[in-house]
C-alpha cells in the first residue's frame, strides 16, 4: 500500500506567483489535512478535508490560501501571490476515520 | 486552547544510554495522544496513539505511557538509528481533525 504521496517534493516561486501543492492520501483514506512546518517551530494545523466538503478550516490564512479535496484527483493546497513568509514545509496528511494521521514526504515551498 | 510542551528541546545519549522524554499537555477533553518521529528533510512517521490515563505501548525500544497530565516516551538501549526528533500530539474532544502538535525533542544517539 503505497504511502502518502506529495509533490513536488522542492518549489521554488518568485514573489506574486501562485503555488499548487498536490497531495494524493494513502489508498482508503478520505480524510485529508495540512499543515505548515516552519524551521525550529512545530507542525502548525491549516485545514482538513474529507471529499468534495472542507470540514475545519481555521488554521488557515483568510487571504492567498485555498483548498480543495475533490470527487477525483489529488487535494489542492493553492497560495496566490506568494511573499517570502510562505517559505517554508507544507505537509499532507491523511487517515481513514479521523484517526491517527499518516504524513507524506511534504513539499518545500522557496519564495525568492 | 490546547496545548502541548515537549522536554527537553534536544538530548544527546550515548548508544545504550537508556532515558525518557516528555510530553505535557493541556487540553479539553483528551480524545488522544499520538507520537510520531520525523527524520530531517522527511515527513512524520506514525509511532503510537494513546487514549487514556494508564495506558501504555511498546515498539521495539520505545515504550510510550500516558497519565493525565503527560506522556513518556522511554527509550531502551537506543541505537544510532534511533536518532531523530520525537513529536508528540493530542486531539480533544471536539474531533481527532485538530490536532496540535509540540516542537518535538531532537534525539542524538551517539556510537
């Protein structure tokens, strides 16, 4: 069974270009979420999805961020107009019921 | 708010140097305690999840246990692969999709 599946795994943006992470969950698994890892700090909660409904969205920044889980295809965390505090490690997620978390390799966001 | 606070920060152990780490946490209604490793450059990697005071759970030379204010991670004899940064998280009872997670404690196993 393959694992959580992320890519790219390395991005690089200027400033005021748009980000598109992908995330393909754990076969099975219809729970999605995302979090942000900045160096020396914690995992921070952005959003969680199940198909085509986002269920908690509260960590997420109310402007520039967006996310979408839907009916087929990967999740979609998208960033508009990119600033140099975007730069850091986006983490998938998922689960089968809303239980323990299973992680992907992440994507690592360079704004220059 | 929840809240989650790992110590120490880092700890550097000679192969076979037995020791613990700590997890303490403040939350409204415990729905579950998870650990995880992340090595550099990678994502985290499930260990365990606990659910209630007394609890406890084994994985080769880890035993991770649980009371109501804390968890331990105990590491036996550890190994240089053992090397890595330990998370520790919890879920309230609103949901397991909130999950707050501590800074972690970076582990070095030294041969």
């Amino acid at each position: 069974n393959a694992g959580v599946m992320q890519n790219p795994r390395h991005l690089v943006r200027r400033r005021g270009q748009e980000a598109r992470l992908r995330c393909s969950p754990m076969k099975g698994h219809s729970h999605v979420y995302w979090y942000r890892q900045l160096p020396e700090e914690g995992l921070k909660f952005m959003v969680y999805l199940q198909k085509e409904n986002i269920i908690d969205e509260s960590g997420m920044p109310k402007e520039r961020f967006s996310a979408e889980f839907p009916k087929e295809g990967p999740s979609i965390l998208r960033i508009q107009q990119v600033v140099r505090g975007d730069s850091a490690a986006y983490f998938c997620a998922s689960s089968p019921k809303g239980s323990e978390q299973y992680f992907g390799p992440g994507t690592r966001l360079t704004v220059t | 708010e929840d809240q989650v606070t790992q110590s120490p920060e880092a700890l550097r152990l000679q192969e076979g140097e037995s020791s613990s780490l700590n997890c303490s946490y403040t939350v409204s209604g415990l729905r579950g305690l998870f650990w995880y490793r992340q090595d550099p450059g990678k994502g985290p990697e499930f260990l365990f999840t606990l659910y209630s005071a007394g609890e406890e759970k084994e994985k080769e030379r880890l035993k991770a246990t649980l009371t109501k204010k804390e968890s331990f991670l105990h590491i036996t004899a550890p190994k240089p692969e053992d090397s890595a940064t330990y998370l520790c998280a919890v879920a309230d009872s609103g949901g397991y999709q909130k999950v707050t997670f501590g800074t972690g404690t970076k582990l070095q196993v030294i041969p």
